[in-house]
C-alpha cells in the first residue's frame, strides 16, 4: 500500500515555524519520489529520531531550530547531492526568522581555525560567506552581560580591517540577483552592523546613496533595527541614522532603478512608535500613510504601506485600533474612488477589499480571501486548483496551493515575498511555474496581476527553457504595449515592461550554474535582444515617463552578460550600454551603465567580473 503522510498545512504566513516545516517537508517528499530517500534515513542522518521529526513537522513537541535545520541540510546534502536547490532550510530559517543566535548562521567553523580563516583572501562569495559566518560566531560567543562588551570591542579592534573587507562585499553580493546567498549576505551584513556600527554604517549609507543596486540594502538596514531592539545602546545610535534615511526614502526612490520594491516601507513597519520623539507624531506612521495616498505610487507600495499600517496597529498599540479604523475607513474609501483612474483600479479596489477583511477580523494579514466577482480574482483561483492536476505530493499540496495564492493576492509585502522564498526552499517549483503561466495567459488586462507574476518567476530561480520560453513571451506582450502609437501607454503598462527586464536579470543573472541554465539565458537574451535594441536605438525610453524601462534594461543587460566569445566580437549587452550611458537622459540610467561598463568587462580579455569584484 502507498505510504500516506499527515497533511502538511500552513495555518499562518506570518509564522515563521509553519513556513520552515512545510519547506522541510516539501523537501523530504523529493528526496522521497526522486531518491526514494525515506523521511527515516534521512532523521537518521542527521542524528535524530525519526519520530521526533514527524512531531517536528507538526509542532507537536519539537521544534526546528537552527541547529536542527543545519543538521538535516548536511544530511539531505549528503544523501541527495545530485538533486539541484537541496538543502538551504537553514538560509530560510534566517530570513524568515533573522539572525537569532550562532545556530542561524549559513556556515559554521570549529572556533581555532576562525583566526586563520579571517587571513585568508576574499576570492569567491563563499569565502565572503564563510568568514562573515566565522567572525559573527566570535561575536556572538562574547556577545554576554558579564563580559559588558569588552569581549565585543576586543574583536572588533583585532579584525577591523576584515570587517571593513567583509561589508564591501556582502553589500555586492547583496546587492546582486536573488539567490539563497544573496538574502544570507544582506543578513550577515546587518549582523555585523550590530557589533561595529559605524563602519557598517558609513557603507550601507553609501550603497544606499549611490551604488547602482544599492536598493537592495534596505533589507540590512531592516535586519539592523530588528537585532538593534534589546540593545538600548544600539538603538540610540540606529534610530537618528534610521530616520534620517526614511526621510530621503521619497527622493531616493525617484533615482531607484526599481522605485516600486517597497523594501524601505517594509523597513518601516519594522520601527516601533516610540522611536519618536517623546510628544511627536509617529513619523512612521506619516510615511506609510502618505505612500498608501500616493497617486503615483504603484499598486504593490500602496498595498504595502496600507496594510502596514494595520501591523503595525495591531503589533504595537493595539489600544489605539478604533481611532485606527476610522483613518483606515477613509483610505478604503479613497482606495475605491473613481478619481484613482482605470489604470490601477481592480488593484487598488483589492487592497481595499483585503485591508477591510484584515481590519474586520482583527488580524495582520490575509490566511484567507475576501471573495469578490472579478475575472482576475477567478483566472488566479483557477490557476491554484490546477496545482491538483500538477504532481504535488497529497500532503504538501494543499499548502503549496495555498502560499500559490499569496504570491499573487497578498498585499502585505513581506508575507508575499516570504511566500515565494518558501517555495523556493520546499524545491516543488515546475508546478508553481506552470501555475504563473496559466495567469499570464489568461490574465491579459490587469498589469497589477501580471506584475505579480512576473516578479515571482524571477525570484523562483527556475532557470531553464521553459521559464526562458515564459519570460520571452511575457517581454514580447509587453513590448507590442509599450510600442503601439495609440491609445497612449499606461504607467502600469511601462511597469510591467520593466518587471519583465527585471525578471529576466533576476533570474538568469545570477551567478549560480545549474544544468541547462547558461542555455536557458542565452535563449532569452536572443529572443528579446532585437526588440530591446529598437526600443533603445529609437529612443521610445528616453522619455521621464519611461525612465523606468530604461533603468531595466540597464540592470538585465548588466547582470546578464558572458564572456566575449570571439576577440572582435563584444557580449550583446555592450552596445546598448553604450547607447544607454551616452544617449539617455535619466542620470540613474547613465549612472548605472557607466557603472556596469567600467567595472563589468575586463579589459582586453571581455571577461565578465562577478558583481562580488565590481566595488567602485
């Protein structure tokens, strides 16, 4: 008889230990159905019991923690290292639940042989990986009361010059292409940050500032406040520096490459209401409400910033809901108003719908929909239940359709990123993959959804034909829009052109070989690079209104380069930087291909630079 397994749901998807046990049960199952490695051998493994690990799984007495996780990571490693994304539960447990103690860290040396390691040169991203691991063990180890920080300042002051070298290249790492390695860096780097401070601030402020993707910090900076709350000290350092950055958020979104990623509003539902000056109005709460009325803010930041403001509510002053409920009740409505125009307004009109569920139920964020009698709403329902015809193992299906809702209907920012983040580690994606197509297909008329769609195909790492294949034909949608002479292209429309070209990059422009991938890459990059080039060479882009796909194509034409093949003949991605860097009139635009231009082609050769080398 076939084995059956207890259901394995996700009952919250603001719950850390619920999203790490369903990966770790979608990742037994493959080991399962394509080693036929049984959830026994592998418990055994990792030196534990095999029923203590069903219990585990269902938070019945035990727990995953780090130090379990790490185990059963070296375990299926072991036993399945054919299996491409094994393992990296442990890198999930630390975005989902931070850098908690030396068991949450990605690599783990015995203490004598940290000292030498620190000597060695920083050549790839594990070295950088593994000596940020090293030296925050050693923080960490001394990191207690009786010692009073003198542990701390000892370390700090022998490996200053490391740290400095460490944070250069973390912040690149950080700032490169979604992998598990990028998400751990943007982590280490914030863990630094807690025990040397100001030299870790002098640099993220910098990257924040003036690095082409320095966008991406924002999430160390959010890592920083979350380690900096026990620590009165610390906070009464980050929370001026904090400040001072939340109130240039508005201009340095205006010079992002990707204004709409919402990552500085998911820094600031992050900052409790008394980092304000005693007797002043809570700054953050200002923020986050003046970006939900924001016009000219995408659907994705809106919806953010509204339900922000709720979490925060409901985790900070629960006291105040009622008084809360009213502000809100006047966001709903403007959210619904006509005056918000056709562009955006089923997405808007779906915020509104999920902020008032949220507010009625007295909770943070969506488990579950509001139901409401839209085309969209069915195309995304009916893409989930045809994950029952996918081949999903019975007892991780359920939840695996349910985190295929929440990365398209969840307008909290972070629990939808989380979601994709979840399904990356669970390993299960063909069949999520296929899911997004049927939206793309089906769904023609709502960017706002598409978007969705695309962005979570760039974060999968899927990196293969079909994906390759999915993403061609979603650029050329986009591009038929962006080119038509009438009626005039819609900013949601310019929006979805950009999340193609950022998709595409985010994918295929990670450094991580896999098989088929170098192939899968070159086959979007020919499949699109003669509508890109036209759109670049007729100058459809060098318009303030379409800065933003030029900024894009920058980014995909940057991370996305080879080694030159032949002495005469330059990577693709040459030409149109040059035309970018010399043409355009967007500083950010010329400012990153000039970037990409010096820093990514060596020389004569034509070899590609990893971005982990390209610290100007």
């Amino acid at each position: 008889m076939p084995r059956t397994r207890k259901v394995q749901y996700v009952g919250d998807i603001g719950d850390p230990d619920d999203l790490v046990a369903w990966a770790t049960a979608a990742q037994l199952a493959r080991l399962d159905e394509d080693c036929h490695i049984s959830n026994k051998t592998v418990a055994r493994a990792s030196g534990w019991d095999a029923g203590n690990l069903a219990t585990a799984l269902h938070r019945e007495r035990h727990r995953l923690d780090g130090e379990r996780l790490r185990r059963l990571d070296e375990a299926i490693c072991a036993l399945a290292p054919e299996v491409e994304n094994a393992g990296g539960l442990t890198s999930l447990s630390l975005r989902l639940r931070g850098l908690t103690d030396r068991t949450s860290l990605v690599a783990h040396l015995p203490c004598n042989w940290a000292p030498e390691m620190l000597l060695e040169p920083l050549r790839t991203e594990f070295d950088v990986l593994v000596q940020a691991s090293a030296l925050l063990t050693m923080f960490m180890a001394v990191d207690t009361p009786k010692l009073k920080g003198e542990g701390v300042r000892a370390i700090r002051q022998r490996y200053d010059e490391q740290i400095i070298a460490l944070v250069d290249r973390l912040i690149m790492i950080g700032a490169s292409p979604p992998t598990p390695r990028n998400t751990d860096a943007l982590a280490l780097v914030g863990g630094l940050a807690k025990y040397s401070f100001e030299p870790a601030k002098e640099r993220l402020h910098h990257a924040l500032q003036t690095l082409p993707l320095g966008f991406r910090m924002w999430r160390t900076v959010t890592a920083l406040v979350q380690l900096s709350k026990t620590n009165p000290d610390l906070v009464n350092r980050v929370k001026p520096w904090v400040r001072g950055l939340l109130n240039e958020a508005d201009r340095l979104r205006l010079a992002n490459v990707y204004p709409g990623r919402s990552l500085e509003l998911e820094l600031a539902i992050t900052i409790p209401p008394d980092w304000s000056p005693p007797g002043d109005q809570d700054w953050v709460h200002q923020l986050l409400l003046a970006r939900a009325r924001n016009t000219t803010a995408t659907v994705r930041e809106r919806g953010t910033a509204a339900h922000g403001l709720w979490q925060r509510t409901l985790t900070y002053a629960p006291e105040n809901t009622g008084e809360r409920k009213d502000e809100l009740g006047t966001l709903i409505k403007k959210l619904r108003s006509k005056d918000e125009g056709e562009d955006t307004a089923s997405g808007l009109q779906w915020i509104a719908s999920t902020l008032e569920h949220v507010i009625e139920k007295n909770v943070k964020f969506c488990n579950d929909w509001p139901e409401i009698n839209q085309p969209w709403f069915s195309i995304v329902n009916d893409a989930a239940d045809s994950l029952d015809h996918e081949f999903i193992p019975p007892h991780i299906q359920p939840a695996a359709k349910q985190l295929f809702r929440h990365v398209l209907l969840q307008n909290a920012g972070v629990e939808r990123r989380e979601a994709i983040d979840t399904l990356v580690a669970g390993g299960w994606i063909e069949p999520i993959v296929n899911a997004l197509q049927r939206v793309l297909t089906h769904e023609k008329n709502q960017a706002w959804i598409r978007i969705r769609a695309l962005f979570a195909l760039g974060f999968l790492q899927r990196r293969d034909l079909t994906v390759a294949q999915n993403l061609s034909a979603a650029f050329q949608e986009a591009y038929d829009k962006v080119s038509r002479k009438d009626p005039p292209v819609t900013p949601s429309e310019i929006s979805e052109m950009h999340t193609v070209l950022f998709a595409i990059g985010d994918c295929f422009g990670a450094e991580v070989r896999t098989r088929g991938s170098q192939k899968a890459k070159e086959q979007v990059r020919t499949n699109i690079i003669e509508n890109l080039s036209q759109l670049i060479s007729d100058d459809q882009t060098n318009a303030p209104e379409r800065y933003l796909i030029a900024r894009a194509a920058a980014y995909m034409l940057t991370v996305t380069a080879s080694d030159r093949q032949q002495p005469e003949e330059p990577d693709a991605s040459v030409e149109p930087l040059l035309r970018l860097s010399r043409h355009y009139n967007d500083r950010t635009t010329k400012s990153l291909c000039a970037w990409a231009l010096e820093h990514r082609f060596e020389g004569e050769s034509g070899k590609v630079r990893p971005l982990l080398h390209m610290i100007q």
